[in-house]
C-alpha cells in the first residue's frame, strides 16, 4: 500500500478524491477549513501572522514550571533544540506534498491526512486521523484543567472543599453544560473571530506577566538551578513539543500563501520568533519564583486588578477556544462514523470524555508533556520524516536517507521515554 506507479508512463495510479467542491455543492468544513471563511492568498506578513496564530497556544502557561523541573538553561537548549526540529519537519510535509503533487494523476493534498492517504493509502490516513483525535483532545483537556484552576485561585483561593468536591471539579462541571452548547454548533463561522481574539489576548497576558516577572525578579532573586538533570530532559521534550504543536495548519498554511517560494522564510521567521517569545516567558518565570513557580505560572501572580484581568482573560478565551480546537475532532468521527452527518450525540459524548479526562488529570504541565511526548511527538517528528522518506526514496541520497532516518527515530526515542516519565510525573503528582 503506498506509491505505485505506471512503469511504463512514469504516472502514479495512486489517486485522491477531488477536494474542490462546486459552487453548487453543499460547503461540508474538514480539519483543514480556514477559519476565517474563504481561502484567499495570503501576503507575506499574513502569512507570518497565521503561522504565529496556528502555533502560540496555552502550552506557553506550562514553560516556566518546566524550567523549573529542567533547569533554566538545560530548559532553554531543549526548546530551541525542538523549535529547530519542528520546523524542519514542517518542512518535510510542505516538500513532500510538492513532490507529489508535480506527478501526474495526483489531485490537491489540502491537508496532513490526505498527505497521509497520498503516501501510505487508507492507513496512512488512519494513523493522522488518530493521532489528530488525540491531540486535539489533549489539547482541550488542557483548555479545562487551566479554566477550572483559574477560576477555583479566582473565586475559591483558600476553600479545600465545595459540596463534597474539591473547587477545580466544581468548575470544571460547571463548564460542561456551556461546552455541550458551545459544542453543538455544526459551523465554525460564528466562532471563528474568537480564535483570533483569543491569541491576542494570550500575547498581550505573556507581555504582562513577563513585565511583572522582571519586576518580581529584581525583588526576591531566588536561587535557580541550572541543570534539572537528565532524569527530566524528556519531562522538557515533552512540553516544549506541546507548545510547538501546529504542524497540522502548515499544509492548509502553504497551500494558502501567494509567494510560495517564500514561505519557508515567512515560517522560519516566525518560528524563530515564538522560540525567543517562549524561551523568555520560561526564563522569566523561574527566575520571579524559583522553587515556587508553579505548574500554571498565572496563579503564582496573587491578587490585584491586573493580575485578575490577566486570569479572566485567559480563562474566557481558551473556554471559547475549546469547541474551535474540538471541530476538527469532530469532523474526522463524523466522517468515519456518521457519512460525515452531524451528529449532536456525538459531539456531546466526546464533551464528556474530554472532561472526565480532565477531572483526572493531577497537574497542568504533567500532562503536557504526556501529550507532547506522545501524539504530538508523533505528528510533528515520526510521521513527517516516515512520509518524506516514502516519498522520496528512488531519489534521496544514502545521507538525505540517513538524516529521515535518525529524525525518526529520535522521535520514535522522544515519545517512548518523554511518554514513560510524564506517566511516571503524574502518578506522583497523584500520590
């Protein structure tokens, strides 16, 4: 399963279904669906801003915690040393669907699971659709661990105990009917300007909480470590992959972009860009608080207007970011298991699996580097390079190949150890 090719025209027989409807047709949203209606072709700097929008997440909140665990500087050359990789996985995927797209009898490839059908057929396509299912949950689960912390160190600071729960699973049920609402709507254009929103605020929270982290810094000066030791190095792969997952926008990203010979440059710039943005919200965050930085390093902030303003911010933006990251989700069960019918049943049934998720889930960062080191480990690293070396086998060199190789292997290394410690954090975590 896989390329096959007519020998004797040099054509591929491996064809996908055409992805461009008819004006007529009925507009069916995918998991690669802009969310600002329309594909138009994007400029440079827009092409730059949605890269920014498609990358910075709530994964940032977990860095300075992980600094903590890591070490500030063994923290810092983990996450440029995974900003670096992502980006040339990226890469991979854009030159990958160039490739096979330049040969006869492939139509577009929109999106990481037609990539994946392209290369490997039906069960390339799987193996993204699963992977893409269990990230975006994860994603969402992570959404609703930070509301329910935020709003129980908002409202509840100091209360052990509300009607026999502790306050973060109160809040978080409290969520659950507005999500199940939220969650119904079968269309994103409603909520599409929420994602922009929502990523606006998240930079200008980071700015405010990386001013007051300089101002408490000059303060305490708490001592910091260096070096966390290597039993936590893969604990750090595993959040800084997380706050660096967005491989599944690039193809959609690429495709929309006008100069297309640039928009390597467009990606690595903003690439480069978020990783220094990340590398000082860690760095700043440990150095306010040391020891004391916790896993969601808003709630070290204490009581005040801005830092209130800074909680609440965040907390409505990613409650509403929650059904926009679950519509891809949505669509891939929908498709497999409803003819791509909706179908409120499900999406209500994975509300509640997602939350329950949550409600066991002991620490934020914990459980960002479990879904970092696992599903996202394998959507930004294995895949990629799997894929490129399938595609361009006949032709790579023996070091090209070598190169795939070691990539992917190096993730394959990621998510079994990063897998194993987070695992490990969180059982003690819950201890």
């Amino acid at each position: 399963m896989g390329l096959e090719y007519d020998q004797d025209s040099g054509s591929s027989t491996h064809s996908l279904p055409s992805l461009r409807s008819s004006t007529n047709s009925l507009y069916v949203p995918r998991e690669d669906t802009p969310l600002l209606g329309p594909r138009t072709l994007s400029s440079q700097p827009k092409t730059f801003a949605n890269v920014f929008i498609a990358i910075v997440g709530a994964g940032v909140l977990g860095l300075p915690y992980t600094f903590k665990k890591t070490g500030w500087l063994l923290g810092l050359l983990t996450l440029f040393f995974v900003s670096s990789l992502t980006f040339f996985c990226m890469m991979l995927l854009v030159r990958t669907r160039r490739k096979l797209e330049s040969l006869p009898g492939f139509s577009s490839i929109t999106s990481f699971g037609d990539l994946g059908e392209a290369v490997c057929g039906p069960a390339g396509r799987l193996v993204v659709d699963v992977m893409l299912v269990l990230s975006q949950s994860g994603f969402c689960v992570s959404y609703l661990i930070f509301v329910a912390t935020t709003m129980a160190n908002l409202l509840s600071r100091g209360t052990e105990v509300i009607l026999g729960l502790d306050p973060s699973s109160v809040y978080m049920w409290g969520c659950f009917p507005f999500q199940l609402g939220l969650n119904s709507i079968p269309t994103l254009t409603h909520l599409a300007p929420l994602s922009i929103f929502a990523d606006v605020v998240d930079v200008a929270a980071t700015l405010v909480v990386m001013v007051q982290d300089v101002f408490i810094f000059v303060k305490k000066r708490p001592p910091l470590r260096v070096f966390g030791g290597f039993s936590v190095f893969f604990y750090g792969l595993g959040v800084a992959v997380y706050a660096f997952e967005g491989i599944g926008m690039v193809l959609p990203l690429e495709l929309e972009a006008k100069y297309k010979d640039k928009f390597g440059r467009a990606l690595g710039l903003a690439m480069g860009l978020i990783s220094i943005m990340y590398g000082a919200f860690g760095l700043l965050g440990y150095m306010a608080y040391g020891d004391e930085t916790k896993d969601i390093i808003t709630t070290n902030l204490g009581v005040g207007l801005v830092s209130t303003l800074v909680q609440l911010g965040l907390a409505i933006n990613l409650f509403f970011t929650f059904p926009l990251m679950m519509h891809p989700v949505y669509e891939i069960i929908e498709r497999r298991l409803c003819s791509s019918s909706y179908s409120i049943w499900v999406r209500w049934s994975t509300v509640l699996v997602v939350t329950l998720v949550a409600l066991l889930v002991p620490n934020f960062a914990d459980f960002l580097s479990l879904v970092g080191s696992s599903v996202c480990v394998m959507l930004g690293f294995v895949l990629p390079s799997l894929f490129h070396l399938q595609a361009f086998k006949e032709e790579l060199s023996f070091a090209r190949k070598v190169v795939d190789v070691v990539v992917f292997l190096i993730g394959v290394m990621i998510a079994v150890a990063g897998t194993w410690t987070a695992v490990i954090e969180i059982m003690t975590s819950k201890a």
